[in-house]
C-alpha cells in the first residue's frame, strides 16, 4: 500500500464505508436530480411570458384602436380600415389578421339610462366573434366599462385573439383573450360613418 491511498476498510462493512466516502459521478447525479427541475422552470417561464407578452400587445392594441377612431372631428370608413391595419403593427408577433379580430363601436346614451350602439365595424379577417357590448340598434351592454351620463358618447374597441401556447407546460391549452377598451370623442359624438 503507497502513502497516498487510504487505508481499507476491513470488516463485513468495509465497502459501505468506502461507497460513503467516493466522490466520483456525485456532479453526475446531482445534474440528474436538478435537470427536471430547471426544465420545468424554464418552461414555465417561457409559457407564462409568451402569455404576458400576448396580454399586454393586445390591451395596447385595443387603447390605440379607441384612440385612432376617438380623435377624429368625423369618421369614414377609409379611417376606420386604415386604423384596423395599425393594429398588425402592435400586436406583432401575435397575427391578430389570422388568429384575432378588432371590433369598434360607438355608443350614446340620450336617456341616462339606455346606451345604445349607434355603429359597429369589424376587421375583415381573422376569426368569427360576436360584440360582447352589442349590436348596432341594441342597448350596449356596458357592465364593467363605464357608466354614460345623458347625452355622452364613447367609442369601444374590443380585440379577441385566439391565444396558442408556446410550450403547452404551464398554459395548457389555446383560450380566447378579450380585451376592450373605451375612448371619448374629442370633437364630436361621431354618431355616423361616413362612406
């Protein structure tokens, strides 16, 4: 036996006491034990983020939806494709043209009682969504948006974007994102479209 090498162990546990002391492969199993875990996080995080990203793009998209049709002194229908086609621009890389669609609409309230929808357009592609608010004629449903005073009109932009998870580990499984969004008319009711 030389001097560097420790002594055996004798006895009829000698190689447990030897297992209990090497080191070799211990870097091995502890990456085997802490690689799932790590995985997971990262996964999840990838999820959770795409998901944040998707939230935020679309709420900002439906802000400055309301905002383009609110600033005008009249509305046309040009403005309001114009205004549709911005929002590809906002919500890149999520495709509100394939996977989403962008509704505006405006609403007066002559009663103090009763809003009703005096207009409503939609973006020509994406998927097929009904107003959550209404149809034009209908009193809109307002719950939750903003309570109208007698005789003020706002304008209402809803997005609906079909949401596809990255990863699938923490968000499972696609959902529908809604997001809406009310403005106030800078110069006027804009009570009609013009053509």
């Amino acid at each position: 036996m030389d001097a560097a090498s420790p002594p055996r162990s004798r006895g009829p546990l000698g190689w447990l006491r030897r297992f209990r002391r090497c080191q070799r492969a211990v870097a091995a199993v502890e990456m085997a034990l802490a690689a799932p875990v790590l995985i997971g996080l990262l996964l999840g995080t990838l999820d959770v983020g795409w998901l944040l990203l998707a939230e935020y793009k679309l709420q900002r998209a439906s802000a400055t939806l309301a905002d383009l049709i609110a600033r005008d002194r009249q509305i046309n229908e040009r403005a309001i494709a114009d205004s549709f086609k911005a929002l590809a621009a906002i919500t890149t890389p999520f495709d509100l043209g394939a996977q989403g669609r962008a509704l505006v609409s405006s609403i007066r309230d002559d009663s103090g009682r009763t809003p009703r929808i005096l207009w409503q357009r939609q973006s020509q592609s994406g998927i097929t969504v009904t107003s959550r608010i209404g149809s034009p004629g209908q009193i809109a449903n307002l719950d939750g948006l903003i309570d109208l005073e007698r005789g003020e009109s706002v304008i209402v932009a809803e997005i609906f974007y079909r949401f596809d998870p990255l990863v699938g580990f923490v968000v499972a499984k696609p959902r529908t994102l809604y997001y809406a969004w009310v403005a106030t008319p800078r110069y006027g009711s804009l009570e009609t479209v013009l053509p």
